[in-house]
C-alpha cells in the first residue's frame, strides 16, 4: 500500500472530486435555510428564536471537532477522513427528510457540522499534497469558484424545494452519494519528505501579536454575525415582503457567488488595499447592503446582497493574511484554531437572538436597517483609527528621512545598505540588477526581499487555509527566485542576504526600508493590474519609505 502512496498520481478526476466537496462548504449548513418560515409553521409548539438552530448547530460543531477531526486526520489519513466525513455528511444532512421530530432534527444538524469540517479540512489539506507551484494556486483558484457556485446552487435549489415543504430541502445532501463513489477511486494518500526552506518572518512583539490576533478574531465575529442575520431571517423577510421561498434561496445564493467571485479577484491582484482602509470597504459595502435590504425593491434586494458578499470578500482573505503573518509553525494550528471558533460561534449566536432583534425592531425590514447603521458605526471607527495612523506614519517617515540623511554624511558614502524587492517578474529581475549595479559601485550589502501574499491563498471561510498550508505556498514560492538572486549577488563578489516574508508587499516593504540606505524595486510586478482605485506597490513604497526609493523601469527601446 505504500508504494502505491509513492505512485499516486492525482487526475482531472481528482480534482474534480474535490470540486464537487469544496461546494459544500460554505453554504452546506445553511442550505435548508429558505425552510425556516415552513419549518416553523410545522412546528408551532417550537419558539420561533429556536427554529435558527437548524442552521446555527452545525457551526457550533464545526467550532467544537475542528481539533478533534484535523487530528484524525492527520493520525489516520486524510482520504479516510475525507471518505467518512462526506458520508456522515450525507447522511445527517439527508436525515431531517425521514423525521417528523424537530429535536431529532437538531441531533442530525449538530452531526452534520462534523461532517462538514472533516470535508473541509481533508480536501484543503489534499490541494497541497497533490498539486505545486501555478498547478496548485490553480486548484485554489478553482475551489473559490466551485464555493460560489455552491452557495448559488445549494441555496436556490433549497428554496425551490421549500416552496414544496419543509422535508425537500434535506435531500439537497444526497449530492453526497456520487462524491463518495468518485473520491473511492481518484483519492489517495500521498506521503513524502518536506523539502521547505526556513525562512525568516517579521517578527512581532509579544504582546502586540495578542492584540492583532485578538482585534482579528473580533472583526471576524461582528462580519459573520451581519452576514448571518440573513439566512437566519430570510425566508420571513421574503415572504413577508411577498416573494416566494425560490427567491429567497437565489438572494442567498447570490450574496455567496459575488463573495467567492469578488474574493478570487481581489486575492490575485498584486495590488491591495492597506489593511485598515480592507476593513473600512468592508464595513461600508456591509452597511450599504443591509441598509439597502430597507427598499422594498426586487433591485435593492439583489444589489444589497452583492455588496454584503463583496464585503465578505474582502474582509475574510483580509483577517486570514493577517493571522498568516502572525503565525509560526509552533502557533498557526491554535492561531487558526481561535479563527474557526470566532467565525462559527458568531454565527450560531447571530441565530439565537436575530428573532428577538426582529420583533423588537418590528420588522425585519427595519433590522437590516438598524444592522446596517451599526456597520456604517464600524466602518467611521476604522477610517478615524486610518486617519489617525496615516498622520503618524507621515511624521515618522519625515524623521527616518533625516536620520538616514545624517547617517548618509558620517558614513561617507551613498549607500550602505541596499534593498531590492523581488517577486521573480521581468521589472524585478531588472531591478534585482539594478540594485546590484549599485551595490557594486558603493562596496554596499545587498538585502533581497520577497514579500508573499498570503491574502492570495486565503480561503472563504475559518476552515479553508491553515497558517502552515499557506507558510509552505510561499516558501515554495521564493526559494527559486530568492536563489537566483543571491547568485547573481555572488558573481559580482557582493554581500547578499535573502528573505522572505509574510504581508502585503507595499506595507513589508517600507518597514524593512527602516534598517536600509536605499530600496530598488520594479515599476510592475507579475500582474499589471489598474491601479486606479488600490494603487500600485511602487508607488505607495515611494511615498512611504524610510529611505530613497530606486523605481526600475524598462529602456523605451524595449
């Protein structure tokens, strides 16, 4: 068996299979959501505040096995885990078709959270196993994808279904039965020697991480509890606002694609906002989509729900780079751990009180209103703490920029200390030569950066991309480009020191200016993408560097 381990060799199949599971992650609970208002009639005798619970539970087990399951996993093999959580899946998701209890109901909601974390867990975990380099960010980008088109399918499936009872909506999980004969046969093990190289990240204050971390988990919680409140309200805000249950699964499913399709684009830009101004868009997309939910337009409604998913979008590949750049191989497992609890129980606690929020607003029309003006409250926080910090960092540059002025006379050269980023692209690799042109001239040591974006892998939800999956994505990422560099350093007999590091590539940059003489880097990197609303790296690292910057562009004969 283990040879055949060795051997193993993932197809179209595979992938596929992992596709088809990766659907139903992210709206795999909340599936059976546009069911709320007929399971409710059914069960008169239930209080309408318990009724979420059908879609609640299943986080709240999520949060409670993830440790437990990632174990298993990893002591057992991920394609048994893979094989066992889809089939529990399947079964507890299908069982509230056969029952007429709504606490046995309950029991096969809270079994079905275990097996949605195992699928997510195993099939993030066989991305990296069985694909590298652009194969794999390939996969990624296909997973994100196939999450938005199941957030789509899942829940405008559910509502046409509702619209026939409470039961049909169940048997959306028998999708279970032909991903369980597919991953039989094109999933297998895969085992092998790490050959990842250390590399060196930023390093933070202890008590500063805590706090980073802390403000990460709490931002996560306020965003998924907006989002929340709505496919635990909306199958009463629908009706109530005469629509049928089809709509409400189509509104659902649109908010999930426009934030799987908004969050795939917005992770392969190489250009991205700076991190508070990510959670001042969020807050304000969130607030502008929930207050548009007021309108009593068919338009508004469609509109509203894009922008909440935009907002998710961007705010959850946001915190997870974040706690990417936070994490060490020693913490990413509890880092992550700490992100999956916050993002599952904000839902579960969004379910039990939205119904009494809903009556004490008098509709749920006007508690997406008043939900919507607690983000806009959010957003103005951030962009004063933004404000606040831009003004600071102004005057720190202005007095790094005389320091080096006066270091720059008594040293009795230009430049000692030379900084060159790199991401392997044609303007880089002209830069990288630029630098050591320089460098070779003023007898200077070379420092060659590579910042990896995390926010580039992150996934759609707490359970998607560990600390250590995406550390790994980028050390393979840099070792070849970070190689090249320091051997053309090594031709020219110059010092040259290489790095790697967690972040956004504009913000890294300028902090590492802080120990250096002069930054070189590329007017372009490996995408060229409109800088028009984000801007570009050059020249936001021009604006606020520590030191000269040396922007390289190619010769117009070029």
């Amino acid at each position: 068996m283990g040879h055949g381990k060795r051997e193993f060799v993932p197809t179209k199949i595979s992938l596929l299979t992992i596709l088809l599971s990766s659907m139903v992650i992210l709206m795999g609970a909340a599936a059976v959501a546009p069911a709320l208002r007929p399971i409710s009639e059914a069960f008169p005798d239930i209080s309408v505040s318990v009724i979420p619970l059908v879609i609640a539970l299943p986080a709240v087990s999520v949060a409670l096995t993830g440790f437990g399951v990632g174990y298993l996993a990893d002591r057992f093999g991920k394609t048994k885990v893979f094989l066992s959580s889809i089939a529990i899946f399947t079964l507890a998701g299908v069982s509230g078709y056969f029952t007429d209890s709504f606490w046995i109901m309950l029991v096969g909601r809270f079994i079905l959270g275990v097996g949605i974390t195992g699928v997510s867990l195993t099939v993030t975990a066989l991305i990296g196993e069985y694909w590298s380099g652009t194969d794999r960010m390939k996969a990624i980008s296909y997973q994100s994808a196939a999450m938005g088109i199941g957030a789509l399918f899942f829940e405008t499936l559910g509502g046409s279904l509702a619209d026939i009872g409470w039961h049909e909506p169940f048997l959306i999980y028998l999708i279970g039965i032909p991903i369980i004969i597919l991953g039989s046969f094109s999933l297998r093990e895969m085992k092998g020697p790490s050959n990842f190289p250390e590399v060196k990240i930023t390093e933070f204050d202890a008590t500063e991480k805590r706090r980073k971390i802390l403000f990460c988990y709490v931002l996560v919680f306020i965003e998924m509890f907006l989002m929340f409140s709505l496919p635990a309200s909306f199958s009463y805000y629908v009706t109530e606002m005469g629509w049928n249950l089809t709509m409400c699964g189509l509104l659902l499913g649109t908010m999930g694609m426009s934030q799987a399709g908004f969050s795939l684009l917005y992770a392969r830009s190489s250009n991205k906002f700076r991190e508070y101004n990510a959670y001042v868009v969020s807050f304000l997309l969130m607030g502008t989509g929930l207050s548009a939910l007021f309108i009593l337009s068919m338009a508004a409604a469609f509109a509203g729900m894009m922008l909440i998913g935009f907002s998710l979008g961007l705010l959850v590949p946001t915190v997870v780079g974040q706690l990417s750049l936070y994490s060490t191989k020693k913490t990413s497992g509890k880092i992550m751990g700490g992100y999956s609890v916050a993002f599952n129980m904000s839902t579960f606690i969004s379910a039990i009180t939205i119904t009494p929020m809903g009556d004490a607003a008098g509709s749920y029309q006007s508690m997406f209103l008043i939900l919507g003006i607690f983000s806009f409250i959010v957003c103005g926080v951030f962009f004063a703490a933004e404000f606040t910090g831009r003004r600071a960092a102004a005057g720190k540059a202005e007095a790094g920029s005389l320091n080096i002025r006066a270091a720059d006379a008594d040293l009795g050269q230009m430049y000692e200390r030379i900084l060159v980023a790199t991401d392997g692209s044609e303007y880089s690799r002209l830069a990288s030569d630029r630098a050591m042109n320089i460098a070779k001239m003023n007898e200077s040591n070379v420092t060659v950066l590579f910042v990896f974006d995390a926010e580039r892998y992150s996934g759609l939800d707490g359970n998607i991309y560990s600390a250590d999956e995406i550390r790994h994505v980028g050390e393979e990422a840099s070792k070849k480009v970070l190689e090249t560099a320091a051997e053309a350093g090594r031709e020219r007999g110059i010092a040259v020191t290489t790095k790697m590091v967690f972040g956004h590539p504009a913000e890294a940059i300028v902090e590492e200016s802080k120990c250096h003489d002069l930054v070189v880097c590329g007017s372009l990197g490996r995408t060229n993408i409109s800088r028009v609303l984000i801007g570009s790296v050059a020249e936001k690292v021009a604006r606020m560097a520590y030191c000269p910057v040396l922007i390289c562009r190619k010769h117009r004969e070029e």
